[in-house]
C-alpha cells in the first residue's frame, strides 16, 4: 500500500528542485518502498560511492610510489605486473562509482552493485597484502622501512574508505595480518611468536573497531531511514491536503523565491507553476501595504499569520491569507488561501449593515454614526446642515397600487436625493418614506435652502414607473448644526429633533415646501407633548362634554338628527376645540378610548330626547381597526334599549383605503343591526364612485368646500348637481355641510339637497340646551336660543 501511494505521488507531481533535493527526496522513497535493511545498503554504497573515486586514486597512488621506492633490483617483473594490477583493480572501482546509480527503485541492481563493490575492494584488499609481502622479500634494510610507513598509511587510509562496507574492512584487516606474519617469516626466517601475537592483537583491535563502527553507521542510518519514512508519510499527508482542502502550500529559497510550486499554487495565481519557480515571492502582488509588510518578513525571515494580501488574476482583484514559519535552513514553508469569497461576504455583510438593502444609499446606522462623529469633532470644515423630509402622499401610492410599486418609487426617488447634492454629502434612507440628508461644507446656511428648493423640485416632477405617471411630493425640514455654546455641542438627536420639528411645519405650510427649525417650534412641541400626556388623563377624569350640530331636513322643514361633536374642558388648558385634539388623539393613539367614551355618552343622551331625533356619530380610521368598536356599540344599545335606526355612523373615504375589505365588513356588521352609515366629506378622498359601488350607504354628506361659494362658482354647482342625481339614482339621501347664507339654502333646495347643516341653521348646542325646546321647525318657527330676525330669514327662504 506504501509502494502504490507514494509510486503515484512521484510520477503524478516529479520534483524540480536541486539533485540534492532530488537525492533527498528519493531516500525517502527508497525508505518506503525497501525494507529497513535493503534501505541501509543502499545507503552503504551510496556512501562509499561518495568516496569510491578518491579511494581507488589513493591505492593506485600507493601502488605507485611502492614501485617507485623499489624500482630495480630482483624482481622488477612481479613490481610492475602487480602495478598493473592494482591500476586495473583501480580504473575498475572508478568506473564503477561513476555508473553507480543512487536514485533507482531497483533493488537487484543494488546488489549487484554491491557483490561489484566488494569484489573489487577484496581484489585491492589481497593486491595490497601480496605487494607488502613481495616488497619485503625483495627489499633491502631502509627499504623496509618506508615499506612499513607505506603499509600503516594504506590500512589507515582504507579503513577509512571502506567503512561503508565492513565485510571489505575484515578483508582487508586479514590480508594485512596475514602480509604481516608473511613479512615478519620472510624478514627474520622463521615464525616469530611476539611478533605473530602482536599482529593478531592488532587485528583483533581492528576487527572490533570494524564492528563497532559497523553498528555505529548501522544506528545512524535507521535513523535516517525512519526520518525519511516519517517525511514521505509528511509529504503523502501533505499532499492529500493540498488536493482535498482549500488551502495549497508554498516555500521560498534563501532570496525568498519560490521553489516546489506545487499545480494549486499556480492554478491560484492563474500562472504556470513552472514559470513562478525562482520567482519572487511578493512580486505577485498589488503593492501597497500588505505587500511591504510581507517583503519585509521575508527579508527578515520573520514567522506570520494570517497575513491578507490582495493580486489580481485574469482581471479580477483576489485575496489571499498567508501563514509561514522559517526552517533552519533559512528557507520559509508556509500556507496559502483564497479568502475572497470569504472576504467578499464579509464586505456584503458590512454593507447591509450599513446601507438600506432597497435604494442601496446609507441606511440610519450609518448615517447616526457618521452624524455623530461629524459633531464630535473638534473642527469641522465648513457648515453643517441637516434635511429631514418625506413623501407626500406616499401610503395612499402605497395602498393604491402595491408594495411592489411603493417599492420602486422609494428608489426612484433615492435616486432623484443623491443627484441634487454633492458626492460629499450623505443621504440615508432612516425607514419608510423618511429620508435624511447631512450636508457638510457649506459656505453659507442660504446654501441649505437652495438644496432643499433643489430637492423639492426634483421630487415634484412625476415618477414614471410601469408607464403609470406617480405624482408624490415631498416637504423638507431644515436644521443647521449651532457653533459650540460653552464647550457643549449639538447632540445628534437634538439635530434630528430640530429637523424633524421643521418638517412638521412644512408640512403644515400645505406640503411640497420645505422649512427652516425655529426656537419656538421646540417650545410648541413641548407644549404638544404636554397636552398629549394631559390629553390621557382628561380621557380618565371625564373632562369632555358633548354637543351636537343639528341636521336639517329641507322637505319636512325640520330637525331631523343631531351630529355628535365633543369639547373638551381643560382644568389647564381651558376650552379646547375639537381641531386641536382630535389629531393629537389621532396620532398617540388616544382616540379609540375617546371614540368609545363618544359613542357611549351619545347613544346614552339620544335615548332620552322626546323627538327621538337620529344621532351621528362620526368614527377614525383607528377606531374601525379596534376590536372593541362593535362591542362598544352592541353594549350601548343593549343598555339604553335605544333603537338602532337612530344610530347614523359617519366614515370617511379615505378610512375605506386602509383594510378596506374588512371595514366594509364591518359596515355589514352594523347594517344587519339597523344602523345607518353614511359616507363624510364625499368628493374630498380617491375612489369614491368604487366605494359606492362596494358599499350601499345610506347617506352622503357633501363637504363644505363645495357648498363655501356654490351661488358663484359653477365648477362646485356642477360638482354638488353630479353628487345630488347620483345619490338619488342610488337611492342615498344627501347632506350639505357648512351651510352660512339663505343664498347657499336656496340654491341647494332648487337642486334636491335633502338635509343641510352649518351655522345658518344652529351652532353646535350641549345636551342643556336640548332640553329647552325642540330645534327649529319651520311650521313653529321656534329656534334654539337664535335671534328672530335669522329665523324670519329662514322663513322667508323657505
């Protein structure tokens, strides 16, 4: 298993790096592929090949200088047929080492190489033991003497060579002991035993160092075929990460260039890893910061992590993270990794933290951090000013044609905002149809003006969204950042206040404007907040008191119901009239327990008029989305015994837009009980013929803004004409608000009008009054404490 993984590691990646690392490299796979002792011989005779060249020239040399010391005398023949023979022995080793081989994965040429080897070393080791023994026999007295220096020399020397091979080392130590003894014969005639004992101890010596030195280079090689075991189990694990995991490995030389780039490293960087091998690291790289602090760790051979550096690939911009550690070597191996999806997410995700995901502009969180840091500096170039504004209109496009629509425009007109200011200036989109604008580095505070002129212009032009033209304004608010009064500076929500207060009273000029923050727009705020908590605890102390506006019949000539209205008797505030607190109950919500206060206290008075006139009461948008108004009603009736035909439950179109399934649901609800609903300020909302169709009313009150001028002017008499015949096709009866003038009452008899309401008939009289006497009646001519001479004019018009 071993043998086939790392087989195919080699041949699918083959290294490039220097033949020692090659040599390196193939160690270690000889380690895997051969058993421990066929991996110790090969490292035997790469190691004596290592020295082979230099040994074989050392014993030619020494054969050489032998026939040189002996050259003449007896026995010139055998001198130089042994030379030859040690020159031949010689060549031969030298040959061999030059062929040998280290790198293969053939383990019988090893052998064979070694049965070479040491054949060879057993041919110089007996060449050697003969030629001593030759020289001494024919060696004249200082012969002998270099002969003996001669031989020390050559069985130090190949000792030394031939500790790679131990069995060459016994060989050689025997010929040499055996040349001894046959020296010493031939030199002294006979066998002499000191010296005979003397050689043998010294070969004894000899072969125990030969052994020892044997298990020495034996340890020393295991360990390196267990180190290199352990690196190609490194190397196979490495190599499985690099192709299952995201990240690839990398290393670079001494001049901090790459070597070994493995096919991840390049599909990466889009290059050849052949090209990116002896090329710098850090020249891969966009420069700039990241990239110096890497060339600066490289030079410095510096460990890191985690270091995010940025290149471009194929014309798209890709982020790395690289980690390396330095080895001894001087050379660094570190990890690579593609963190650009990573990174990619993490910008996505701080961008919808901070930018509104539909208009793509800053959403509040931006623009309250960068508000705040704005004024917390210590010097700010240029003015500040601060737009606060809206859409006008925006929920009725809304509710009108879809969410989907709504949506589009509020881009739209994002859009339109970040066009009429300058790149420096921050549009935030704070929620809804709210929009906030900072303008930084103005000149003069008239500037904030002209942007805000600018911006009401440019949203007042149509929006074109499907080929539907969208008509939606907007009103603007101003607020300018104050120079610092000792030392404390405009607070971010104070600014937000201030500019919000001023789109209030742009709204308030009649919309499509914008408007500057005042002082007193503070002190009027407080003064709303003030009545709004007291306006709760009138609602518990019961501090209202109803009156009622009659509602004339033309026909019969006489009151035929009583419109309910509601005053409110501050113990702080005095006298307060229905057009200062009904909006602020409106807005915080009070006006659903107001609502059910009215309704109970109306039906409640209406059961006792002798008359048993109808009362009208009119319901908010809030209230028609409680759960407590049909109960509230239900309950009243069910304790006064009141009959629900007397009930007449005035809505408005423009409540019909909010839930309108379910409040004409509602209207149902009521009709199958008997109360009549009719339909307030009619001509005033949107659809108002659809909500006619979908509802039957029982009455339709004409709004006053028609009936104000309807003797002059023929657009309202065309309009209240249009009104009048189609309630009497549908068989509603109608109600002219506002009525002032007997020219107003006459020409509204001539046309059919039903009832009128309005000062010409009645001011608005408490339940006191009531009890007095009966409203006007025609046929009587008594009125409601009103002077005589109105009553003749009514006479007299009638």
């Amino acid at each position: 298993m071993i043998y086939l993984r790392f087989t195919s590691f080699v041949y699918a990646a083959p290294p490039t790096a220097s033949e020692e690392r090659l040599e390196t490299r193939m160690g270690g796979r000889q380690a895997a592929l051969f058993g421990r002792e066929d991996y110790l011989l090969t490292r035997r005779l790469q190691d004596y090949a290592e020295r082979g060249q230099l040994a074989a020239a050392t014993s030619a040399f020494g054969a050489f200088v032998t026939c040189v010391i002996r050259l003449g005398g007896t026995g010139v023949l055998a001198q130089f047929v042994w030379l030859a023979f040690m020159l031949g022995v010689s060549l031969a080793r030298v040959e061999l080492v030059r062929r040998f081989t280290p790198t293969t994965i053939d383990l019988r040429y090893f052998y064979r190489q070694r049965r070479y080897m040491v054949a060879l070393g057993v041919a110089d080791s007996v060449g050697w033991g003969v030629g001593l023994v030759m020289f001494a026999v024919y060696a004249r007295g200082s012969e002998l003497y270099l002969l003996s220096v001669l031989a020390a020399g050559v069985v130090t020397v190949s000792l030394i060579y031939y500790r790679a091979l131990p069995q060459v080392c016994a060989v050689f130590v025997a010929s040499m002991a055996l040349a001894g003894c046959a020296v010493s014969y031939a030199i002294l005639e006979r066998f002499e035993l000191v010296a005979i004992l003397f050689i043998g101890a010294l070969a004894l010596v000899l072969f125990r160092g030969i052994a020892d030195d044997a298990r020495l280079y034996r340890r020393k090689f295991e360990g390196e075929a267990e180190l290199a075991e352990s690196a190609e189990t490194i190397q196979l694990l490495l190599h499985d990460y690099e192709a299952q995991s995201a990240d690839w490995l990398w290393q670079v030389d001494n001049g901090a260039c790459l070597v070994t780039v493995c096919a991840r490293f390049g599909e990466a960087s889009g290059m050849d890893p052949h090209d990116l091998e002896g090329r710098e690291l850090v020249t891969l790289f966009d420069a700039g910061p990241a990239r110096e602090l890497l060339a600066h760790r490289l030079l410095v051979r510096q460990p890191f992590r985690d270091l995010n550096v940025s290149l471009t690939v194929d014309g798209d911009t890709r982020w790395w993270s690289l980690s390396a550690n330095c080895w001894d070597d001087g050379t660094m191996h570190g990890v690579a990794r593609d963190t650009t999806d990573t990174r990619q997410a993490v910008e996505r995700m701080n961008f919808m933290a901070h930018h509104d995901m539909l208009t793509g502009i800053a959403n509040r969180f931006l623009f309250g951090e960068t508000l705040r840091e704005v004024l917390e500096r210590k010097e700010t170039k240029g003015r500040l000013a601060l737009l606060y504004l809206d859409l006008d209109h925006f929920k009725q496009i809304n509710d009108t044609w879809g969410h989907s629509t709504g949506d589009r425009l509020l881009t739209e007109a994002a859009k339109r905002l970040v066009g009429s200011v300058k790149s420096h200036d921050l549009v935030a989109r704070l929620g809804g149809d709210e929009f906030a604008i900072l303008l930084t580095r103005l000149t003069d505070p008239v500037d904030a003006v002209v942007v805000a002129q600018r911006i009401v212009e440019a949203m007042d032009r149509p929006f074109v969204i499907d080929d539907q033209k969208l008509s939606a304004g907007t009103s603007v608010g101003i607020a300018h950042v104050q120079p610092p009064r000792d030392g404390k500076r405009t607070a971010p929500d104070d600014l937000l206040r201030q500019a919000d207060l001023a789109l209030y009273a742009a709204k308030a000029l009649g919309r499509g404007t914008y408007a500057e923050f005042e002082p007193w727009l503070e002190e009027r705020d407080r003064e709303r907040a003030q009545l709004e908590a007291d306006l709760k605890t009138a609602i518990q102390n019961d501090e209202f008191t109803l009156h009622y506006q009659p509602l004339y019949d033309v026909e019969l000539r006489k009151t035929v119901g009583f419109e309910t209205l509601v005053r409110w008797h501050s113990p702080i505030w005095g006298v307060v009239m229905p057009g200062e607190f009904i909006p602020l109950a409106e807005d915080s919500g009070l006006i659903v327990a107001l609502g059910e206060w009215i309704i109970r206290n109306a039906i409640h008075e209406a059961s006792g008029w002798a008359e048993k006139e109808r009362v009208a009461i009119n319901l908010s948008p809030l209230q028609m989305r409680s759960p407590r108004l049909l109960p509230t009603i239900t309950e009243s009736i069910e304790a006064t015994g009141i009959d629900p035909d007397r009930i007449e439950l005035e809505i408005t179109e423009n409540m019909l837009m909010h839930d309108s399934e379910r409040n004409v649901a509602m209207l149902h609800e009521f009709r199958k009980m008997g109360i009549r609903i009719a339909l307030d300020d009619f001509g005033t909302g949107y659809s108002s013929l659809n909500y006619l169709r979908s509802f039957p009313f029982d009455k339709i009150k004409i709004d006053k803004c028609f009936v104000e001028d309807i003797e002059l002017r023929e657009d309202c008499q065309a309009i209240v004409r249009a009104i009048t015949q189609l309630a009497a096709a549908l068989g509603m009866s109608t109600v002219a608000e506002g009525v002032e003038r007997e020219s107003q009452l006459q020409w509204l008899r001539g046309e059919g009008i039903t009832q009128i309401q309005g000062y010409l008939i009645s001011y608005p009289v408490n339940a006191s009054e009531l009890s007095d006497g009966r409203p006007f009646n025609e046929d009587r001519h008594k009125w409601f404490r009103l002077p005589g001479t109105v009553a003749d004019s009514i006479s007299d018009a009638a």
